[in-house]
C-alpha cells in the first residue's frame, strides 16, 4: 500500500462521489497509507499526524482538484456524505449489517404495503429488510483511529464545501488542521457528534440517521435478519393550493359571485413565519384572511332586523394609477353582552402526540382557561379529547361549577396517534345531549390538524361534518403549532361545517380570539352568507377579486340556499375588495369581441347610467332554511377622488390588501415596494387600541428586510 497508490484512488473519488461509501473507506485508507509512510521515515519528524492529514488535504484541496469539487452538488455531498460514509463506515467495521434506510423510507411515503408495513405518526415501524452481501474491503480492514480522522476530514471538507467562497479555498485553516490533529475523542464519539450534527434525510427521524456502533441501546446487536427500529418523520405543513383570482372581462364575465370568509388564521401564520425570520409560504397567504384580521369602524345596522350594513368606496388604486379599488365592506349587528343567548360549547381536543409541544397543547390549555373565564355561569361546557380513541373528560358542566371545568383542562396530557374522525363524532354527539334551544351550540375543535387514525381524508372528513351541521350545530376550528400543521384540512372543516377557522400562535392571539372577540367568534347573527357582484360593462372593462380564492361560487350558487357558504358572527366585519379597470384605460388587458350583440349607447337605461357595479348579499338567520336578499347600486358618489380622501379605515385596509398580495407574489404589486406599503399603512393607522396595526407596520419593515436578503 502506496502513499501515491491511495491518493490517486481517492482524488477519483471526490465530492460528489458516486459511491459515498468507497470514498469514505478511501479516505480512512489514505490516513492508513500515511502511517505506513510514517513508519518508513517518510513523514517530517515532530507532526507526523499533520503532515499526514494536512497533505492530504492539499492533495485533495489542489487548485486542480477544486474545478472537480465544484463540478459536482455541494449540497448532495452534505447529504449524502455524513449520513451514508458515517453510518457505513462504522457498521462496516464492526460487521453490522447495512440497511438502506432511505429506500425504506421512500417505500413507506409510496405506501408499498407488500414490501414494508406503513407507520402511523407517532409510531415506531418494525421493518425486515433484505441485507445485500457485502463486498470485502479492498485494502483489509482499517484502524479505528484511521476511520476517526477520516471522518474530521470529511467533517471539514462539508464545512469548506457550505462556505459561499468554497471555489476559492485550497486547503484548511491552520486552526482547522490543528483541531483534527490533536482530537482525542474516540471513533464511537466522533460518530456521535456527527449523528447529532448530520442532516437528516426526509422521512427518517434525525435520531435514525447515524447509529453509534449499534449502541443504541444497552441490549446486543441485532442478527443480520433481525428487526430494525424506524420511525417516520411527521413534519410537514399542509397549505390548499389555490391560484390567485385572475383579470376578467365584463364582456364576457360580468358577475362575480364568492361566500363569506371572516376566518383571521392566515394572518397568525403570517406573523409567525415573518417573526421567525423567514417569508411566508405564499400558499399560506390568503389576503382575504389578512384584510378581515383586524377590527374596523365600518358603520353597522341600527337593530337586528337588518343584521348587515354596506358600505362601498370607490378610490384610485395605490400601485397602479390606471385602474381604481371598489371596497365593499360589511358590518353585522354587534350583540349586547347583556343579551346574549346561552351558550352550549364542546371542547374537542387532540391530545395526540404531535401535541405534545410547548406551542401545542399546553399554549392550548391556557386558551381555553381564558375563554371560560369569559362565559357566563349558565353557559355549558363539555370536553371530548382524541388520540386513537375518542373520550369524554368532562360531561356537559354549568361555568358555575368553574373550577371543576379548568380541573379536567389542567389534566390533560399528550400521547398516542389521532383519530379525528371519532372525536368529531362524540363532540357532536354531547353537544346534541346538551343542545339550547334559541341558544349557540358550537363544537371547538383545537388541534394541529394531524388526523391520522380512521377516516382521516380531507374529503372523509368534510361528509361527516356536512351531516353533523344539519343539528344546526356551528364549529370553531382552532389550530396549534408548527412543523406539521395541516392547514388544508382546518380550512376544510371550517368551510363545510357552519365554521370558522383561526391560529392561535400565542397566548396574546388567545386573548384576541376567544375573548376580545368572543362575540363574534361564538356568537352567529347570519349563515350561509353569499356575495354577489355585478359590473356595468358600460363603465367597466375589468375587474378582479382580490383574495377569497378558496371561497368562489358558481354564479347560479347564490340563489340556491342549498349552497352552504360562510357565517358572521356578532358585529364581525367583512371587507371585498375589487381591482377595477375603467373602460378606455390604458390598462385593459383584454381586447373588445369581434363578435356578438352590442347595445347602442342611446338604448341605455338612463337611470342605470351612473352605476359602476350593483352589489348584492344573501344570508340566512339561524335556525332558518330562507335566504334573505340586500342589495346595494354602487354609482359615482361613493367615489372619492384621491387615495388620502378615502376613509381612514379603508387606506389601512388596502394597506394590508397591498401587503397579502405581495406576499402572494401577485405580479400587479412588482413595482409597488414594502415601504410604500408601510408608508400607507403609517397614514391610515389611527385609534390603535390593542396595538395591532402597529404590529402590522412591524411585520411589513421585517418582509421589506427579509426580501433584500
């Protein structure tokens, strides 16, 4: 064995190497190599160990070999090397068998039920995999101390390979060199740092990725054909892919027609990513959501009679000067606390596993303890948990007997798998066995959406909830955590069973939700609400909705009060806001129809000559199966002339509209920059009671720092 024989083998095999596996045992040969040099006088006497490892580290570093290195993927070698060289190495070294743990995983996300059983999360999967035989090492077997510093070299060359002047580097630090020569640590250590360090490959747990010589565990080895321990990886966030609403011609699409959405759980997630120093996954903006997120002083009914109020606003549009914003927004009927109605709430309340979390269950149970705090003592309380099975914590409670309920909350405790579908079941079931006539009967389904066990679909799990709706029962769905939050299926719930959805991501948006907004989170004054717009194809040549992609309608959906569509609680806001495209603009962007009937100008309806659009709305009281109908003409004197004549509370609305649609990288707000946002935002903040507009300015200097980087 040859210093230039093992080196040669070794430069043919640098990053990314086609086999990890021989690169590594070459790497360890080389350090083997080099002491047999050191032994025949070779090496310089007084640091053999860096002479040694230094030269090979030029070896490999040499100007020529660096156009080799970056030929190749730096981020394949980072992945490939430390889980598959490390791992190698040492069973290979101690004859353990050799498992393919990223095939395995692949098997089970195919869910190859004939080859390997498929986990629940949370569970541990026993697989029996095929051992294939092993080659035998071409130069014999290597010394322990020889595989430890070939895996510090190989520590260092994915250091150098993440550098971002990686291309420029020839060889090591001095400081670098030094570190490896004098490391005592023993190969079985040095393997465990790398475990702990080592990327994880996608679908195994970090722990599975590197096993320190099959001393997992106090008990022996298993035999060749023996068991091996996996556990899947659940993290994942789960968002509805929903492309953003595009331009439409009134010519050819003159209505529009969408439900109701006063969910606010987009703008949490927002603020969390944001916060967390990372841009949003723009599938996780729905700007819809981020508009209604905050309180506005619209101007509401007088009484009850009439549960909504319109008001429309017509202004130039900040980001683009040829075309105008039509702002529709509504106000329900604020309830007096003093009369509100008896309420008969289920807290249905995944325990499961994934919930056991700081931001989960116990952020969770601190939620809830706020919210009974804030009912009356005639109001109802019943607990329903889930994880594997369905139980009841707490049977239907008066709030009189407060401590008994904040009791069954403080003992909750996480553990096992998630069966959704059960729970849902037994929340309804109780809140049926202790229903209010004339009263708000509502399941609260906190949960980080993981539903794993039974029916667990998103479509299995929207016909139950149909069904259990018609009890004339409503649903608050709230999420917790991150890392596997199933979004999708949250909205999903919300949207199919007379529901609404929110995040609560801390304690402060607790508060927010379940308490300063209790009213209109617990509290319905209308369902099945529907929007209906039309344009005037004599004064408008476009228009696009902005937001509310997931809640569009069918055009002949809003006189069928079959349609399920969204509910409004008490004094909640809704806001709809069009971009709109004047006939003659420059900024038309479809062109007129060779073909069809064209009504003459003179045959226009002349009291209708005024009218940009005619605004209508559809809503059931609770309890009923009719619809009611309020219109509103929308003509030139809800035009304002400039953007700072419009309300205060409709430039601050637009201000996040700009800021959700940017987000959502909408190409229409390319030009139109954070700090323009900001600066709009900063003009329209006004009376900030809770500080939540100011939070939003801070949220939008972060995204404006964020997208620089």
């Amino acid at each position: 064995m040859t210093v230039d024989k093992e080196l040669e083998k070794l430069s043919r095999l640098t990053p990314p190497a086609p086999d990890p596996e021989a690169r590594a045992r070459a790497l360890a040969a080389a350090m083997q190599a080099f002491d047999t040099a050191e032994n025949n006088a070779q090496a310089p006497q007084g640091n053999a160990k860096g002479w040694r490892q230094s030269s090979i580290i030029n070896w490999i570093w040499s100007p020529a070999m660096n156009k080799k290195f970056l030929a190749g993927s730096a981020l394949a070698t980072l992945l490939v090397i430390p889980a598959a060289g490390y791992l190698t190495i040492e069973l290979t070294r101690n004859g353990s068998p050799i498992v393919d743990q990223t095939e395995i995983a692949g098997n089970l996300s195919r869910g190859e039920a004939s080859k390997q059983p498929v986990a629940t999360a949370g569970q541990p999967v026993t697989v029996t995999p095929e051992i294939p035989p092993q080659a035998p090492a071409e130069n014999g077997p290597l010394t322990e101390q020889s595989v430890a510093d070939a895996q510090g070299l190989q520590d260092k060359e994915s250091q150098i390979l993440a550098k971002p002047d990686a291309g420029r580097t020839s060889e090591f630090d001095a400081d670098d060199i030094a570190a490896l020569t004098n490391k005592s640590e023993s190969s079985a250590a040095a393997l465990g740092a790398a475990k702990r360090s080592a990327p994880a490959a996608p679908g195994i747990a970090p722990q599975q990725q590197l096993a320190e010589p099959m001393a997992v565990a106090p008990s022996p080895a298993p035999p060749a054909d023996g068991p091996i321990q996996i556990q899947r990886d659940p993290g994942r966030e789960r968002f509805a892919n929903a492309a953003a609403n595009p331009i439409k011609s009134v010519a050819t699409d003159p209505v529009s027609t969408f439900s109701a959405d006063v969910d606010s759980a987009s703008y949490s997630f927002v603020r969390r990513s944001l916060t967390g120093g990372a841009m949003p996954d723009p599938q996780s903006v729905r700007v819809e959501e981020m508009i209604n997120y905050f309180p506005y002083d619209w101007p509401g009914p007088d009484n009850a009679d009439q549960p909504f109020k319109a008001t429309v606003t017509v202004m130039p549009t900040p980001w683009n000067r040829d075309t105008e914003l039509m702002h529709v927004a509504i106000k329900g009927y604020d309830i007096a606390p003093a009369t509100t109605p008896r309420a008969n709430l289920v807290f249905l309340i995944d325990v499961s596993g994934s919930m056991d979390e700081p931001d989960k269950l116990p952020l969770l149970k601190s939620a809830f303890r706020l919210l009974v705090n804030r009912l009356k003592a005639d109001d109802t309380v019943s607990i329903v948990t889930y994880a594997g099975n369905a139980g009841t914590v707490l049977a239907p409670t008066r709030v009189a007997e407060k401590s008994k309920i904040l009791s069954a909350i403080d003992g909750l405790e996480p553990g096992g798998s998630t069966g959704g579908a059960e729970g849902i079941e037994a929340a309804y079931d109780l809140a049926k066995q202790a229903f209010v006539k004339d009263g708000v009967n509502r399941v609260m389904l906190a949960t980080d959406g993981d539903f794993n066990v039974g029916p667990s679909s998103d479509e299995d799990l929207k016909r139950i909830i149909e069904e259990k709706r018609k009890d004339g029962i409503f649903l608050t769905v709230l999420g917790f955590g991150r890392g596997n939050l199933n979004d999708s299926l949250m909205q999903t719930l919300a949207q199919n069973g007379n529901g609404s959805a929110a995040y609560i991501d801390t304690l402060a948006e607790a508060q927010k939700t379940l308490v300063e907004e209790a009213g209109s989170t617990l509290f319905p004054i209308a369902s099945d609400v529907k929007f209906q717009v039309e344009f005037n194809p004599e004064r408008i040549a476009e228009y696009r909705l902005i937001g509310y992609e997931t809640r569009a309608l069918n055009r002949e959906d809003f006189n069928n009060d079959r349609v399920d569509a969204g509910d409004i609680g008490s004094g909640h806001s809704v806001t709809a806001i069009y971009e709109i495209t004047p006939k003659g603009s420059p900024a038309v962007m479809n062109d007129d129809l060779r073909y069809g009937d064209k009504a003459p100008a003179e045959t226009a309806d002349a009291a209708r000559e005024d009218e940009l659009a005619f605004v209508k709305m559809r809503y059931k009281r609770p309890g009923e199966d009719k619809s009611t109908l309020i219109t509103t003409p929308v003509n030139d004197s809800n035009a304002v002339a400039a953007v700072d004549a419009a309300p205060q509370d409709v430039r601050f609305s637009v201000a996040v509209a700009a800021f959700g649609q940017k987000l959502s990288r909408i190409a229409a707000l390319d030009s139109y920059s954070y700090q323009a946002i900001a600066d709009l935002a900063a003009a329209s903040r006004g009376t900030d009671s809770f500080g939540y507009r100011s939070d939003f300015l801070g949220l939008v200097r972060l995204a404006d720092g964020l997208s620089q980087r």
